[in-house]
C-alpha cells in the first residue's frame, strides 16, 4: 500500500496563511499505484497543490454560508493526476489537441544543450530570425537546419540571440549550475509565493450561497498555469471573463482545455472604447489574475498598484515564470524552460544523457491551484480584515520548491496497480462539439461537481458581466 505523504500541503497552507488545524478537514484517497511516476515528488506536489484548494474552496465555502461545520475535501490522486496531464487527455470530437511544435525541443549545442519554445507563430518566427533560418521550408527541413546550427553555437550564446531577438530558448543547466546562476541565487531566497496587502480596502461582505456565486474574476492571463486558476474558480461558480489583446495570437487547442467555466472577449486596450469597456470591467471586478512577464501590463496602468488605486478591495494574482526580480525578471518563459534551466531536465535525464522533462507540465498545472487557493484564501481573509492584496507566484519558485524539499518526503511502498485515467474522464456536448476532459480534482462536500460550462471560441463572447 502506498503511503501518501501530506507535509507538502501542511506547509503549503502555511504559506498561505490558512490555520493548520483545518488541514484536518483534507482526507486522501485514490488508486494505489504510482500515479506521476518521476525522479522528483511531482505526485506529493501536485497532491498538496490541489489539497490546499480544495481546502481553501471549502473554507470560503463555509463563510459563504455563514460559518458552521468545514465542508471535507477530498483529493484523491488519480483525478489529481488526470488533471495534471488534462491537455493531453482532451479531445474534440475525438480529435487531439496540439501539443509541443516540432522546433519547441531540446537541441545538443557545442557544449551542451538548450531547450527551446516555439508552440505561438510569433516566438516561431523570432527564433529563426535569431539563428539566420529561413522560414519558409517545412518544418522537418526546418528541424535539420536549426539543428546544424545549433550544434556548433554555445547554449549560453544562444540563449542571449533568442533572448535579444523576443525569442524562447534557454541553456539546459545542473541543479549546482542553476544554484550558481544570479537568478537561480535570487530565486532560492524567495518563498513558494507572496501575499500581501498593498492597500487599504473595504471588509468584504459575500452574498449567501455555495462556493464563488456572484464573484467576478478578470482572467488576463494565458497559456496553463493562469488559466488553471480562473479555471478553477469558474468551477467554483465565478463569473470568470478571459480578456485578450486581439493581435496577440492564441491556440484554440490551450483554450479548449483551459477554457471550462469562463468566456472570452477580446478588447484592443490602445483603442478608446475598448479601454473605456475594460474599466467598466475593472470597476466591476473582485478578482484580477495576470498571467504576462513583469512589467508587460504596466503600460497599460494594470500594475499591481494601478489596479488598488483604481478598485480598493481587489485580490490582485500576478503569475510569471522567472519572478519580477534579478537578472531575469522582465523575460518571458514557459514551464518547459524553467525545468530546463533550473535543473528539472538534468534531473529527470535519460541513462544516455539526453534531457528529460517531468511527467506533466507540473510547474504550470500546480502553480495554477496554488494560485487559486491564494485568491480564495484571501476572499476569506478580506471577510474580517478587508484591504487590497496581491498574491505573487513564479514558476521558477514553484521549481525551487519541487526541487529544494518544500515537498517533504516521498511516497513510499511498491504500486500496487497500474492507474488509468478512464475513470476521471468525462464527456459532454459544446459549442465546439463532443468534448471529451479530464474532470477537476477540487472537490469537497457539498461543492461542485463539473464546470457550469464547457469552452467555447476563443475571443467571441461579449466584453460584459453576466
């Protein structure tokens, strides 16, 4: 029998702030078989991450209700880890989604290797140009020729092109490299996340009824990690409005995995009108979540300080994959470079040497019900205390944490079975077809079963509340 470990989730809700006496409410379950099998505790992280959202839903579920008996939550690992993987479980009438494009890989290097991300158009055409490829050949030339040049080059020195040029690449690094890196180094001194209170605030009074009925959550956040948590907290029954710049190109596929439980607007926020729909939005809004690079908003009057001094009482979470400080503080990155940089890949090498990655895009996944469960825990909080609070997360302490023993101790015992995903699997029609997902892992007593909604068209729905 497998022993499941739960530290991870006690240390976790103390981050959070969360009385540790309430961890008791959380019960654990599920098949007894290696569910996220890995070099690291991916199981034990991904189990805490999801473990302190359902608690925290539950908690806010009981003020909600006026206080009384805490609803039990539930984790059970083979939904936890049907989650995790959920993009890769979706199908759209029968159809698979997109996953990694063929220049999105690891490359041998002169020196070593590099990792690179080329899943959007734009980052796709940015790295060829940094490399002097062109273009225009069919992606197995294409492959071949970024190769070619790729084996002569440093990882270091293409790192810095790909940067220079807006590009995606990053050099494959050992744990002890990575400690030794500045941003390594200004990474290790943080915790797994922030929370504060940045302003003054109304004390927040929620309408009766279950979960996050009547709350309005303004999702400008992209790819997983971000849309995990509004994700969530649509399950929760949050009016979650995704808004999105329209030149900046989405995919579909991302949104048909992610999009459960929210709609999709478009607004041009350089554009008068748009800008005027989007501060009736904000003026509106209980719950702001940003998902861009430090900094990228902040044109836009949308930093964490901008939005308190317009909207008191918000709960402001700001996600990004590096961190706002350090060296690398303004650049992009994804979940794939960040387990390449940090150490991840080398950790989870195969016996020849080549990199490896962990079993899901755990970083991404997990950062996002942490993220959730920092939104809920502070809608708590803001019941007694009021004030304006920003939650603040980064994929590369999510890293350090995974990778530095926040985890706590492995499972132990032998699995006791093989896991199938089948029996966390659900189907339902949508405007997109017949989808078949992976159901959520946040479930507690008297908490909802499924999404109020299944994805529809990215960017088509109307700029409004409902």
């Amino acid at each position: 029998m497998i022993k499941r470990s739960t530290d991870a989730a006690h240390r976790a809700w103390a981050l959070l702030g969360g009385d540790l006496a309430l961890t008791a409410a959380v019960g654990y379950g599920g098949p007894e078989a290696r569910t996220l099998p890995s070099a690291l505790p991916v199981a034990e992280f991904a189990r805490a991450a999801v473990a302190v959202c359902a608690l925290a839903a539950a908690e806010w579920t009981a003020v909600r209700r006026g206080g009384g008996t805490l609803p039990k939550a539930v984790v059970d690992d083979g939904a936890v880890a049907t989650a995790f993987l959920s993009e890769r479980h979706l199908r759209v009438d029968g159809r698979p989604a997109a996953t990694f494009a063929p220049l999105s890989r690891f490359w041998r290097t002169a020196d070593g290797w590099v990792r690179t991300h080329a899943n959007y158009p734009h980052h796709r055409a940015r790295l060829l140009a940094a490399l002097g490829v062109d273009a225009t050949a069919a992606d197995d030339t294409l492959v071949t020729r970024v190769a070619a040049v790729l084996a002569d080059r440093r990882a270091e020195e293409v790192q810095e092109t790909a940067y220079a040029a807006g590009a995606l690449a990053v050099a494959v690094r050992t744990p002890a490299d990575w400690a030794r890196h500045p941003q390594g180094a200004a990474v290790a001194r943080r915790p797994l996340l922030s929370l504060e209170r940045i302003a003054a605030g109304p004390v927040r009074r929620p309408d009766r009824g279950p979960a996050a009925r009547g709350l309005r959550v303004l999702d400008l956040t992209r790819v997983i990690a971000g849309p995990v948590a509004t994700r969530t907290l649509g399950l929760l029954g949050a009016d979650v409005l995704r808004v999105d710049a329209p030149g900046l190109p989405e995919s579909q596929d991302a949104h048909n995995d992610t999009g459960f439980g929210k709609r999709s607007a478009l607004l041009d926020l350089a554009r008068p009108t748009d800008r005027a729909t989007f501060e009736e939005l904000l003026a509106a809004a209980d719950v702001v979540v940003t998902g861009y690079r430090p900094g990228a908003l902040d044109r836009h009057g949308l930093s964490a300080e901008a939005l308190a001094e317009r909207r008191p009482g918000l709960v402001i979470g700001q996600l990004s994959a590096w961190g706002s400080y350090g060296p690398w503080g303004g650049r992009r990155g994804f979940d794939s470079l960040v387990q390449a940089a940090c150490g991840i890949a080398v950790t989870e090498a195969a016996p020849d040497g080549t990199p490896g990655a962990l079993p899901a895009q755990a970083l991404d996944h997990g950062t996002g019900y942490l993220l959730a469960a920092a939104v809920l825990r502070t809608l708590t909080d803001q019941c007694a205390g009021g004030g304006t609070h920003l939650a603040r997360f980064a994929l590369a302490q999510t890293a350090a944490w995974l990778t530095g023993g926040g985890t706590g101790a492995r499972d132990t015992g032998e699995p006791g079975g093989t896991y199938e995903p089948g029996e966390w699997l659900r189907e339902a029609d949508g405007p997109l077809g017949r989808v078949r997902y992976a159901g959520s892992p946040v479930r507690f007593d008297g908490g909802p079963a499924d999404w109020p909604r299944p994805p529809g068209r990215w960017g088509t729905d109307e700029p409004k509340w409902t």
